[in-house]
C-alpha cells in the first residue's frame, strides 16, 4: 500500500514523508519541484510533479494510493473538495488532513468523504519562529505586537501523529488538538533563542497595524493578514491550553521548543 504525501517538501510534509518512511511504508510525495526536492527527502521516496492545488493533474499520482495525506494551504478551499472526490474515487481509502486553523470546505469534505479520516489540528507551529530569523540574524531583535503565549508543538511531531493516524487502527474520525509540553509568550521563545545561539536578542514590540502590513507586504491578503493577526491578539483556549495528544497518539512526550531551538540555531547566528 502506498501514501501519496501533498505538500512534500513544506514545513510539516517533510516530516511526514521522513516518519512514514522510517515505518517502511512506501511513499509518493508530491511536490511542484522534484528536480530540487529529491536531495533533501530520504531514499526510495517516488517524487511527482504536481500541487494538490490542481487535482486535475493528479490522476497519476492518485493511482494505486490506498492512503493520502493533505495540507491546508493558500488556494485549497476551492478546489480541495475535487481532491477528495478524486481520491476517493481513485481508491484512496484512509486520508489525514492538517487543517488551516479551521474546518472549512476541504476539511469538510474530508470528513463527508465516505473513508477514514484523521483531522490534525496544531494550534501553532515551532516553525513559524523561523519568521524571526533573518531580524535576529542582522539585527539581533524580534518584532512582534503581543507578548501571549503559545503551547506550540514542533512539526515533526505533527508529522508522527499523522503518519500514526494513516498507518495505524484507531484514529477514524478523530480530530487531534495538537500541542507542545508548555505555553511560551515569544519572549520566552526569545529567552531560549539566545541560550541556544549564544547571543543577545531583544524583545521590540510593534503596533497591531504595523503588524498587519508586515504580512500584507509578503503578498498575503488583508483578510488573511487580519486573520493570523487576530488570532496572536486573542488568544483561544485551545492555543494556550497543554494537551498531552502526542504523548497518547505516539507513545512518547512530545518535543519541547529548546529541541527545535537546538536543531534549528543555525539559522539564527
């Protein structure tokens, strides 16, 4: 049986095609670029052109895949439902989807989809502190307009409750909150940051506006600039709140942002 993988070489597919892999499942993973994707993916991974963006195309790589694993990403919601349908239809027949901080029409059509599914829900990814590397790098400071916390999980264990819930019995229509061991507000992040690289970085708050223009300036919409920002300015419960699904999903404590720091203080210095 096989896994196709959307969104191979992103923060999270990465992961999910590396834990897949290590259980010895094969492996296609879609991705828009194989000819520069294949280096940084393990061996024995079939890489495809393509973007889940564009099922129309994907036939081919739908082909045989027993089992199919989704991203939520900019440009899905409309055309996600076709997805599901021609998966389904290709004889995919257990699907996980890590949604887009909300149930929309691709994560509802996952669960309308007629097949098992696993919805994963992260409350906010350790990656997105990789949006302060380059001020850290040439300045030494991080900008950011509030000061709240954040029980962020690390992508890799996203990775390993999603291929736990496409390889595995048990997990059928579930939805998985997922966090990390402890709630940070960014100068707690800050603070591990500048143990792990061995420098100083200062904390320099902006307002919610500038905040706004920050995203909108890297191509981002206003509605969905004052979407990311509204959620940092009003924190849910579930965003704050330490849930221990890793642990019981993949039998294991779920990795703490020090970790993430460590694997990823290079691109920081």
């Amino acid at each position: 049986m096989t896994t196709l993988v959307t969104g191979a070489t992103g923060n999270t597919g990465r992961h999910v095609v590396a834990e897949l892999v290590r259980r010895g499942e094969p492996v296609r993973a879609l991705t828009r670029n194989p000819a520069t994707a294949a280096g940084g993916l393990p061996a024995g991974v079939e890489v495809l052109a393509g973007t889940h963006t564009e099922p129309e195309g994907l036939d081919a790589a739908l082909a045989g895949a027993t089992r199919l694993h989704i991203t939520v990403t900019a440009g899905l919601a409309e055309v996600g439902p076709e997805l599901v349908r021609r998966a389904v239809d290709a004889g995919v027949r257990r699907i996980t989807v890590l949604w887009g901080g909300f149930v929309g029409p691709v994560e509802q059509a996952v669960a309308d989809s007629g097949v098992e599914w696993t919805r994963l829900e992260p409350q906010e990814f350790m990656s997105n502190t990789l949006t302060w590397a380059e001020s850290v790098r040439t300045e030494g400071v991080v900008r950011e307009p509030y000061d709240f916390p954040s029980a962020l999980v690390h992508e890799a264990d996203i990775a390993a409750v999603a291929a736990a819930a496409l390889l595995d019995d048990g997990h059928a229509g579930r939805a998985y909150n997922l966090t990390g061991p402890e709630p940070l507000t960014p100068r707690e992040r800050i603070a591990v940051l500048a143990r792990t690289t061995g420098r100083d970085i200062a904390f320099v708050p902006i307002t919610h506006e500038q905040a706004l223009d920050r995203l909108i300036a890297t191509g981002v919409s206003r509605a969905d600039a004052e979407y990311v920002v509204g959620w940092y300015a009003a924190p849910s419960a579930d965003s704050t709140t330490v849930v221990d699904t890793v642990e019981r999903v993949t039998g294991r404590p779920a990795r703490t942002f020090a970790q993430w720091a460590t694997e990823h203080a290079d691109r920081f210095r």
